[in-house]
C-alpha cells in the first residue's frame, strides 16, 4: 500500500499564501538578478513524493544554487499526485507568478495524457531542460533473477510478472518496459505494470520483492545498490554509467534497446520577460558550475543542458512523441 506524504497539504497552503504577495518579492529579485547579486524568494516545485528523481534533482540544484550564491534558499517542495499532474494543474494556475517554477520531465509529458489532464505543457513557460539519465532494471538482493538473461526467461513464461515504476502510465518508468517487452519478443499489451508515485514510494516495493522487477532512474537508489540491497542487472544507456561501472547494458548482453529519462523545469505561463530571464539566468549559472558538474558525475546524470525556446521546441517534439507511443499501445485514443 502506498502513502502520500504528510507535507501535501502543507505544500498546497505555502503556493496560495506566497501567490498572493510574489510581485513584490519578484521584482526585488529581477533586481537583484540584474545586479549580478544572489536572486532570492524563489520556489521550485516537485510533482511527486519526496525522494524520487525530481526530488533529487530539484533539491541538488537548489543546495549548489545556495553555495555558489547564484540563489538564496531557493525552497523546494512537493506536491504529489497523479503522476505530476496535480503538480502541473497548480503551475498552471498560478499565471504570471514569476518565483514559481517546476522540476519535471517524461513521466510528466505521459501522465498529462493517461490521466486526461485539462492542464498541458504547452500552457506553461519552458525554461531549461538540465540532464539526461538512462535507466536501470532493478532487483532485491534476494530475487531469484541473476542476470537479464534469467529475467527475460521467467517474463517470457509468466507475461503478467508485475513491474514496478515510479511514474504513471505514459511516464518513462512505463515507457522503459514497454519498449523492453517488445525487444525481447513479449506483447507489450500483455505488462503488467504498477505505478508507484516516484522513485521514494517505489523503493519498497523493490525491496519486499512486492514486484518481479522495478525500471526506474538509478540515481534515485545510489545508497541501496552500494549497500547490495538492490542489484542493477543492466542499464538502459548506449554506453554504461560512470555511477555504476560495473553494470553492463542491455545492448551487451544482447537485448537491442537503449532508452534515457530526461528532467528540466518550467514556469507557470504569463511570466514576464524578466522573470523568465531571472529563472533562465540562475539555471544558465547553476549549470555552468563545477558543483552541478560533479552532483552529475556523482548522480550518473548526463548533461542535456537546452535553455529558452530550444527547450519549448523540445517539449512539443516529445508531447507529440509519447502521444504516439501511448496511441500505439491503447493507452489513448487517436
């Protein structure tokens, strides 16, 4: 059984109380921002529970943000639920507040489809994609399957083998089995997929082998692999993760697929000119930073660093690419 985390509500009370009063705190930061001094009172977003990859992410860039004083307690919170889109619905919703922003990415662009959401992508205003990050296909310590090779046989023989995910359906935690079903000669109709609401809700599951397999980011699980209470049987990239060395992709050990995650944040739409400017040049800073660049080493992230209107144009291409995806399996309609 999963549980929503208790911080919710509070969450949703802070966004109404700061939307009332934002103007003023944005202007003296675009100010600020303009004078090359730290920007404060911003806020980031975080549609799922605590402890997943935008968790992660989020909070990484906000403490390197804070220690290169490029940001001043930049706040970060959560506000989970339906696979980010309640999360999406609320960005929506506070237009033109220039201090909010959300961390997102895949599962986000799915979940805005599988969950029917009135609120979409194209409402809010893009401001940089950060990184990209392959996948791992993960096990307990104590499961049975040894090698992907073992795995593949005992999905072949039992087709409803539950998978665990940390995003809705259309998500890349979805996406991933889907695609590896179909490499290895299994109806990707026939998964049986269940969604966890982030990396931080899924984590128990992988260790109460509640599930045959999860397929998830392993940045989010770094202390559970080193500790060997979670064991990585291949990850998803062409090549294979500095993180975990070791780890041998699915490409070498012959199952042709390779499939990466990727995160970046937006904006409620209706921002000013100078806000969007303010957030684009706080996450330009962040990234050009040797903090951010070993927080990527560190995480196994790869940078995919697209800013502005590269990154509008990049939300449109996967918007139109998982609604594809989703048609084909009959997960949306046409």
């Amino acid at each position: 059984m999963r549980t929503k985390p208790l911080s919710v509500g509070v969450a949703a009370l802070a966004v109404l109380t700061a939307s009332a009063c934002g103007a003023t705190s944005s202007d003296a930061s675009a100010d600020a921002a303009a004078e090359g001094k730290p920007v404060s009172g911003l806020r980031m977003m975080v549609p799922n529970s605590p402890g997943g990859g935008y968790d992660v992410t989020a909070r990484t860039g906000a403490k390197v943000m804070d220690d290169a004083k490029i940001a001043n307690g930049l706040e970060v919170f959560n506000l989970s639920g339906a696979g980010g889109t309640v999360g999406l619905a609320k960005l929506v919703n506070e237009k033109g507040n220039g201090d909010l922003s959300m961390m997102m990415g895949l599962g986000v662009v799915g979940a805005t489809y599988t969950n029917k959401s009135a609120a979409k992508l194209s409402d809010t205003t893009a401001i940089a994609r950060l990184i990209e990050e392959p996948s791992g296909i993960m096990v307990a310590k104590d499961s049975p399957y040894q090698s992907i090779t073992d795995l593949v046989k005992a999905w072949k023989a039992n087709p409803k083998m539950a998978v665990g995910g940390g995003s809705n359906p259309g998500g890349p935690d979805h996406l991933l089995p889907m695609q590896l079903a179909q490499a290895v000669g299994i109806d990707p109709k026939t998964v049986n997929f269940v969604s966890y609401d982030g990396g931080g809700d899924l984590l128990p599951a992988i260790l109460g082998n509640k599930i045959g397999f999860a397929t998830s980011g392993t940045g989010e699980y770094l202390d559970q692999i080193k500790s060997g209470s979670v064991r990585v049987l291949a990850t998803t990239g062409e090549k294979r993760l500095g993180s975990l060395p070791d780890v041998k992709t699915l490409k070498e050990q012959g199952v042709n697929l390779a499939f990466t995650n990727w995160r970046g944040v937006v904006a409620p739409p209706g921002i000013s000119d100078t806000d969007k400017a303010r957030w684009v040049g706080v996450i330009d800073k962040m990234h050009a930073s040797q903090a951010w660049k070993d927080a990527e080493a560190k995480n196994g992230w790869t940078d995919a660093y697209l800013s502005g209107e590269g990154f509008a144009s990049f939300l449109t291409e996967q918007d139109k690419r998982v609604a594809d995806i989703l048609t084909t399996l009959g997960l949306v309609q046409p």
